[in-house]
C-alpha cells in the first residue's frame, strides 16, 4: 500500500537497515497467495536496501510462530553490539500527562546518556529546572534509564501544562537549542514536485515538528524525480529545537502533502554561509572529516571556543576532544583556538604590518587599531595573544600603538630620499632663524602625503621639534642653543633678555624658543624668568 512504501521509505532515510520482517495472520492466507506476496515484500524491501533482514510467519490466534519470533529477538538484541553515545544525558518528549496525586509525568526514549531517580535536570528550550522523581520502564520503577530505553519519567518542580511533546529533557549544558541547521539531505527519488530555494517545509527531528525554509548553496532547486544521491543544505527553523551532529531527520512538504527526503544534521548550531562551491566543501569537510578535521573545522567558524563547547559542535566525547589537545592553543582560561589558525592570523598581521611599512616607510608603524579593524572576525583577546606571541619572537615591534617588522625602522622612501635629505639640510641651515615649513619645498615637487610622512618622520626620531604650529626647528639647533646658553649663563635662573644678548634672537623666535625648551623639560618658568631643570 502507499502508506507501506512510505514508511519504507521513511525507514531507509532514518539509516536503519537492520530489522525483522514479520508476517501476521499467517493462519487466514493460502499458500498460493503468500507466496505472491512473498515476492512482492522482498522486491519492495530490495528498491530500500532491507531484503536482507529475516522473515517470520507468525499467527497470534493459533500460536503459530510466536515462541520462534520471541527466540530470535532475544538473539537479535544479544549480537547488537553498542554504539558510542555521547555521555550528557538527553531524552526527547514525546507525551506528557498527568497522574492525581503524582504530577507531571512525561514519556520518550533516552537518546543519550543515562539518569538516575533524584537528578536534577534541565527542560529545553524553557530552560526550566526539575528534579527526577520517578522512573519507570516498561510499567516497572527503576532506579534509572539509560540511552536506548523508553521510559516514563516523574518530574518535580514543573506542571504537566508547562510540558509539551518536542520538549527535551537534558543533564547539562552540552546540549543547546538552534533554530538553524547544517544538513545533508538524501532526496527522495519518486518526489512530485521539486524543491525550490528557501521553499517552506516541515522538519520532523527526534520528537519535534516544526516548520522552516531550506536552503541550498549551489542550486536553486532539486527538480523531481531526479534521483540526486545527496545535497548539501541549511534548515532555518521557525522555533528553536534541540538536536546533535548525526541527528536523523525527515523533510516533508506541507501542501501538498508529500516525503521529500530525509538526512542527518552536519552541524547543529549552524551560522549562515556564502551561496557558492566552498560553502559546499566546508560543510563535506563537517560530513567526513576525522575528529581532528571537525575540530578545526568548527573553530574555523567560531574562532575560539571552550572544550565543552567543541565537544558539543562536534558530537565529540572528552576523549576525543582531549585526543587533540596537541593541535589546539589555549588563548585564555578554558577557550581555545586552532593551532593552523593562531599561526595563519599572526603570518596574516605580519603581512598586514609589512606592506604598510612598504607603502609607508617615514611612518612609525601600522597602527593597532587598523589591524583590529581589518581582523574583525578574531576576537581582540585573540588579536592581542598573536601581537604578544610575535613579539616574544622578535619579529614584531610594538611600539606605544604602532606596529612594526622587527629591526624594520622608519627610513626615507627611496624614490624621494635624496630630495627630503635636501629639505633637512635646509631645515638644519636655518639654524635658530627658524622659516615657515611649506618654504623649505619650494621648487622640490615633493607630494603633500610625502611631505606630511616626512614632517612626521622628523618629529617621530626626534630629528627636528614643532617650533609652532607651522614652523619646525632642527634638533641639531635645539640643542646647539641649549648648549650655548648651559655655557655662558652664570646661574641656574635667567631671565629673557640674557637668552636675547647670548643668541641674538628676536622675540618672534625667542619666545617659542624658550617655551620649547619648557615643554622638552630643559627649563620651567619662574614668574618672568626661567630655571634650569635638567
């Protein structure tokens, strides 16, 4: 029957290719007919990959069967070896109700992890507090439930209306809740109609169904009836649910009516990516890589996150995660980067750094800030260790805000050094007759951005001071008077007219003169005179 055919079909998508095939009411067919339809469950099972599973005839009126079909569940289940499952405990709701005089009651099935009678846990997505008050398996109370076991579990602490089926119970903070989901998606090849980009569709995941929007990275739609083997996508929910990498879903169009596929959750707390093929290869790279290749995988996308929280992204255990602890750096406390990142963001300031100082040489660096900027997608603590980390090195200066190549020193450019080298010569000729600034380029045709690098490239190596604020003296002039003066001034105050009788300054240059050698900390000024500092 349709009905059948799609619940094969929901079998296949769900990964479960194991089972027994059982048929009932044996007793009420003849031979002849059940040996059609014999053939016809076997040729339907091979189209879904299951024709290997083994095949009763049972009859519950005469008993014919029965005791066999018990026998070999019994030996079915002793082969089953266990799966690894992660440890945090995690049970999806699937009916909640109410007992007079025992309060909440909730049943599912525990995906992962285990729990015991008298723990607290948490209720996602509210976030709510309750404690295990009672468990039952299969009408029998136990002291606990472990992955694998349905169970009936009486909480505390909460109302049996604050609880609904999609709710998940959970031990910890291992698991989160999302609303957006990195997926692999295994179309139906019998599919009506085809699946159009962001096209609205209903997700049923462990016990949740919600709506939301698909969307796809390197097409606009799967046309029907096309047979693609698997696709790459990203489900944006409506509502916030709680799943795990490995997490198996089902894809249905709301109306019409129809299966469009199933696959399994990549990555469960998923960002939003670029249209293109390297969206495709980073979300493969998810899909198959070692715990290793996750790992870097899922840091290449936060940056810097705690162990708890790789753990999480990854569906890896503290084992795993701990594996590689040789290939993580630890940035601060319990956050950790990649170590391939660490070292690509400190090559890529080094490469920042050394280009302005190319563009720039009179400069006295690149300043921080700008690297910040233009590295907006690392965090500043993350900035700050590589800055840190380069400078220990010694391939990087940090000097005040300013960056620069280690033993990399602001010079002249090149192209302009033996023009510049003649303004300064300028400059230092002028001795104490201190000109205007623009004056000293005339006839050079020298850039203004070259001249501007320059007047800094002075000031910074401390080879001329800020006269006014249009006038540089030279520092060789500076000093020179200050050498003078320490020479012939018989005390330790003087006043202005000594400083004018000694250099033969006028006051359009005295005064600035004498406030420079204040602000240098050479002198300071007492009422109308002046006294030695230094």
């Amino acid at each position: 029957m349709p009905q059948t055919r799609e619940h094969l079909e929901i079998l296949s998508l769900l990964g479960i290719d194991d089972g027994m095939i059982v048929f009932t009411k044996r007793d009420q067919v003849d031979e002849e007919l059940f040996e059609l339809v014999l053939e016809d469950v076997k040729e339907q099972l091979t189209e879904f990959g299951l024709s290997d599973m083994s095949m009763f005839e049972v009859d519950s009126v005469s008993g014919r069967g029965i005791d066999e079909l018990r026998e070999s569940v019994k030996d079915w289940l002793k082969e089953k070896e266990e799966t690894p499952s992660i440890p945090s405990f995690r049970l999806p709701i699937d009916q909640v109700f109410t007992v007079k005089g025992q309060g909440a009651i909730v049943r599912g099935t525990v995906y992962d992890g285990q729990v015991t009678e008298g723990d607290e846990v948490k209720v996602l997505p509210s976030g709510k507090r309750v404690r295990i008050r009672q468990i039952q398996r299969h009408n029998e109370q136990k002291e606990s439930a472990k992955r694998g076991q349905r169970a009936a579990i009486n909480l505390g602490g909460v109302s049996y209306e604050e609880l609904k089926r999609g709710d998940v119970l959970v031990s910890d903070d291992y698991f989160s809740v999302s609303d957006r989901l990195d997926v692999v998606l295994f179309p139906l090849s019998q599919i009506d109609h085809p699946i159009k980009q962001r096209q609205p569709v209903k997700v049923h995941i462990g016990t949740s169904e919600v709506m939301g929007r698909i969307i796809f990275y390197d097409r606009n739609e799967i046309p029907p009836k096309t047979g693609e083997e698997e696709v790459y996508c990203q489900l944006e929910l409506e509502e916030e649910i709680v799943v795990a990498r490995g997490d198996r879903f089902i894809l249905r169009r709301p109306t019409p009516v129809e299966t469009l596929g199933g696959g399994w959750v990549i990555e469960a707390e998923a960002d939003r990516h670029r249209f293109g093929q390297d969206t495709i290869k980073e979300l493969q790279r998810k899909k198959e890589g070692s715990p290793e290749e996750r790992i870097e995988a899922v840091l290449r996308e936060r940056r810097m996150l705690s162990l708890d929280s790789i753990g999480r992204l990854t569906s890896l255990s503290k084992e795993e995660v701990q594996a590689s602890m040789e290939d993580l750096y630890q940035v601060d406390g319990d956050l950790y980067t990649h170590q391939s990142i660490f070292t690509e963001l400190k090559e890529e300031i080094l490469k920042q750094v050394q280009a302005y100082q190319e563009d720039y040489p009179m400069r006295g660096g690149l300043n921080k800030a700008e690297v910040t900027s233009k590295l907006s997608t690392f965090e500043e603590a993350l900035i700050d260790l590589a800055l840190e980390d380069l400078e220990g090195e010694e391939r990087l200066t940090v000097d005040r805000q300013f960056l620069r190549i280690h033993g990399l020193n602001p010079s002249l450019p090149k192209s302009w050094e033996k023009r510049l080298v003649g303004v300064e010569e300028a400059l230092r000729a002028q001795g104490l007759e201190v000109g205007w600034w623009n004056d000293l380029f005339e006839g050079t045709n020298i850039p203004e951005e070259i001249k501007q690098d320059f007047r800094h490239y002075l000031l910074d190596q401390e080879r001329a001071f800020v006269f006014e604020r249009d006038r540089l003296i030279s520092a060789q002039a500076v000093m020179g008077a200050k050498g003078k003066l320490r020479q012939e001034l018989s005390g330790d105050v003087f006043s202005l007219q000594e400083v004018r009788d000694i250099l033969g300054l006028t006051r359009k240059n005295l005064i600035p003169l004498l406030e420079l050698f204040d602000e240098l900390g050479f002198t300071e000024r007492v009422e109308n005179d002046r006294r030695w500092v230094e």
